[in-house]
C-alpha cells in the first residue's frame, strides 16, 4: 500500500510517500480502505520528535480516518452493528496516512448520515478529545459557561458547536479579528482577540465578574495563572496542550478559594475500552447533532495524500479555521 513517512524527524519536508505492507486486522479489529486521512497537531509534533509513538502502534502518522471496510474479526463487528462494506470513521492510535489502516472496532463510528468521507475523516480526533475533556472531565453543564483557547482550530470549532447545541454559553479567543468573526458565525456568544486584549479582563467583563465555569486550554505555560483569575467558583481547567510550554506559575490561593479543578489528559495513549466508551457516548449524543445539521464539520482545505507536507505547513503557519483533511 501507498503511505506516508516520516523519513527523519524535522519540517514539513520530511513527509515522503512510500511503500509499506498492507497491515492486518486483529482480533477485535477491521481493515479501513481509507479515503481521507484527517491532519492534527499532534502529526505535527510526531514529525518534530515531540510526541513518541504509543508501544504497538504504527510509526506512520494519522490519528483518524474514513472510508470502507475491507475485512475484520466478524464477530466483533457483528456485535457493533458494522460489516464489509459499510462507510466507517475511526480514531487509531497511528497509521492514518495510508491507504489501509488498521483499527480497533470500538472506536470505529459509522460514517453520519448525509456527510461525505472528507468530513467523516475530520471528526475522530477532535470529536473524541472535545467530548472526552469538556463533558466527561470538565463535567459541562447547560447553562455554564466554557472559554474555549483557540477558537478557530479543529478542537476550537468541535468545542464551540458541540457546547452550543448542549446547552452552554461559549466565549472563544483567537488569534484575529476574522478568526474571531468565524468563531461567532459557527455559534460562539463571544470572540475576544488574544492579540489586542487581555483574555482574562474581556472573561470576567462578559460573565458580569462572575467568570467562567470551564476552561478548555491547550496553551498551558502563562495562560493558566490568567484562566484561574477568570474561573468562577466551582470552575474547571482541563488541559489538553502545552503549545505555550509546561511551566506555569499561579497564584494557588484562588484556587482554594474558588474551590478549583486543574486536570489535563491525553487521549492516543488510552486503552481502546476507554476510547470505545467515548465512541458510544458521540453515537448516542453528538452523532444525531451532526445527521441533523445542528453540528457541521469545518474543513479548512483538503490536499491529495502525496502533498502531507504541503497540509502540515498549512498547520504550522496557523491560517487555517477548521480541520485539514488528506484525501486518497
């Protein structure tokens, strides 16, 4: 089969297709013949050296993929209500740049009514960690209020429409005045510029100084003193990245004051029982959201599988508003 390597750790360049046998499903498990490959930030720190692969995963990139099922263990598909031939997504530990993946049946999903391989490709990775860190970690609840870092990214766009169709308010921050005006147009109540105000003060002026009840983070380093200022009493912090480092320095009286939650999580090195427990909890909440239109999947730009490289320095530069997706 054709993939995508990683020759050497470095930039975008580094991304070469290549040659790899075809990989085969184990118990548990089914054979994707993959027509688009989503791109996330985590390829990119694989590609950089930053992110190991997880033991008995694949050392090609991808952590999510759709298409059609090829084979697999009959029994376990048979249980997941899936067979040969049906239009799956799924979220895999590594391997997605390839035009076969392996996954295990647990976090395969069946591909929502209505939407095409591309926008099947983009859900699993930022569908998983959104429902994973915001609902089940951070405990949201209709009404709260979330302030999302990093609006227009996928997560960003995941986070803003799936905490709008289940109830809660949403501020965002992004990096621009036409990012922010995406992020409002996709659902969110407020959009602050990181750039040209302070994200803290802009929190606590729009929640009328009570501040916010959850805090989706994936900067980490000097954010995270300024997100316990704008918590609410009661609130969480649930860390996801440290794209602005992995020290911080806080004033830890406010959150024994304000009775604060700091949690963070990452989700590739997971068991597939835990991932598969999310998968049935997007199937039975969020994927109706999506058949019905109420959640739509932003795709920022598609490149043939061959151009990985062309997609990752679309990623590095920071342009994009959605999901990048590879199709093959």
């Amino acid at each position: 089969m054709q993939a995508i390597e990683i020759s050497s750790f470095g930039g975008p360049d580094v991304l070469r297709p290549g040659e790899r046998a075809a990989p085969v499903a184990g118990a548990g498990e089914l054979l994707i013949r993959v027509a688009a490959s989503g791109v996330n930030r985590p390829d990119v720190l694989q590609r950089t050296g930053n992110y190991p692969v997880p033991p008995g995963a694949s050392d090609i990139p991808g952590l999510e993929v759709a298409g059609i099922i090829e084979s697999g263990d009959a029994a376990a598909m048979a249980a997941a209500g899936l067979k040969t031939g049906d239009r799956v997504c799924a979220l895999v530990a590594g391997g997605g740049y390839a035009q076969l993946c392996v996954a295990p049946v647990g976090q395969c999903l069946p591909v929502p009514r209505g939407l095409t391989d591309i926008e099947a490709a983009s859900l699993p990775e930022t569908f998983f960690t959104v429902w994973s860190n915001v609902f089940d970690r951070a405990r949201l609840q209709a009404g709260e209020t979330l302030l999302i870092q990093g609006g227009s990214s996928g997560i960003g766009v995941t986070a803003i429409q799936m905490a709008k169709a289940l109830g809660a308010r949403v501020i965002v921050t992004a990096g621009s005045d036409d990012k922010c005006a995406a992020c409002v147009a996709l659902g969110a109540d407020h959009a602050i510029n990181y750039k040209t105000h302070d994200f803290a003060e802009e929190a606590r002026r729009l929640t009328g100084g009570a501040g916010v009840n959850v805090v989706l983070d994936m900067v980490a380093g000097s954010y995270v003193a300024r997100e316990i200022e704008c918590l609410a009493e009661d609130g969480r912090l649930v860390i996801i990245a440290v794209q602005g480092g992995i020290k911080s320095e806080f004033n830890a009286g406010l959150v024994l004051r304000k009775r604060l939650l700091i949690t963070g999580s990452t989700l590739r090195p997971r068991p597939v029982a835990f991932k598969a427990a999310i998968a049935q909890a997007l199937k039975a909440h969020v994927w109706p959201l999506l058949e019905s239109g109420a959640i739509k999947p932003v795709i920022h730009s598609t490149f043939a599988a061959a151009d990985a490289a062309k997609a990752h320095g679309l990623m590095e530069s920071n342009q994009h508003i959605g999901k990048i997706v590879l199709t093959w």
